[in-house]
C-alpha cells in the first residue's frame, strides 16, 4: 500500500478513535491534524479560533501540507477540513478518504459541544453545521463508511476497504 489513510467526518464522529486504533492495527504512524496544529503553533485550537476562523483555517492548510509530504500513515482531519478544495487535493494526492458517516444524533448524544469552538454553548450549531458539511463529505470521499455499530466492526470495515 503507498496511500495514505485519511478520515474525514463531523466533529464527534469518531475519526480521532478510529485512527488511533486502526493505525495500530495496520501497523502505520497516526496524525491528528488538530493536534499537529497545536504542537506546530504552540497555541491551542481553542486560542486559534479566537483570531478568527480564517486564521484557523490558513494554519489547518499549512499542516496539511507538511502531514501530505508522509506516506503510509493514518490521517485524522478536523470536521471543517473541506471547506477549502486545497486541503482535499492534497489529501487525495497520496491518500485515499473515507468518511465516517455517524449518525448525527448519536453525535449530538455525546458530544462535548463546549471543548468544540464551533460549537460552543450550542448543539443547534452542531446541526447547522452537518446541514453545510454533509454534502461536501460525500463528495470529496472515495468510500463512505457508516459509524453505527462499535468501533472494531468499523475499523474492520475500513481495511477491507483500504485496498479496494
């Protein structure tokens, strides 16, 4: 395999755990983008945000690019990763992109929406967002896969989709 594995998703969708653990299962290097964003600004996701979304987003691309030059690894994104067609080029250039599809009431369950700057104090925001992001996951994805069942079944449904 030369592509990378990269995760795409709403916020709470379980990209991060599925990473994590599916990185250990195939035996290849992890990398959240969120925190490769925090250790190369020295600032928190939370403080980026405070400088403006923009701000955020301009530091979330340049991550991008520098995870992108790796092969063989698991990517993690964050939730707004496709709202700018750059970072999905790269992406796709060595990677293959699965979105995890969770359904958005098992999010709204139980998610932290505090921890989360775009969806502070609001579960109506977290909403709002999947209504502007969910079209855009399907299109940029090359396999959409489903997280409605425990973790291992889709993690194990990842990998038979890794080589398809």
């Amino acid at each position: 395999m030369k592509k990378n594995i990269v995760l795409i998703g709403m916020p709470g969708c379980g990209k991060t755990s599925i990473g994590k653990i599916l990185s250990e299962k195939i035996n290849l290097e992890f990398y959240d983008v969120d925190k490769y964003i925090e250790e190369m600004t020295d600032e928190l996701i939370s403080s980026l945000f405070k400088k403006g979304e923009e701000y955020f987003r301009d530091a979330e691309s340049s991550a991008i690019k520098e995870i992108c030059k790796k092969e063989n690894i698991v990517i993690s994104t964050g939730g707004g990763v496709i709202k700018r067609e750059e970072n999905i080029k790269e992406l796709k250039e060595k990677g293959k992109i699965f979105f995890i599809n969770r359904p958005l009431e098992n999010i709204i369950n139980d998610i932290d929406t505090d921890s989360r700057p775009l969806l502070k104090d609001k579960k109506s925001n977290l909403i709002n967002l999947y209504n502007e992001r969910y079209e855009l996951y399907k299109k940029y994805s090359d396999v959409i896969i489903n997280n409605n069942l425990d973790l291992h079944s889709v993690i194990d449904n990842i990998i038979s989709n890794i080589n398809r």
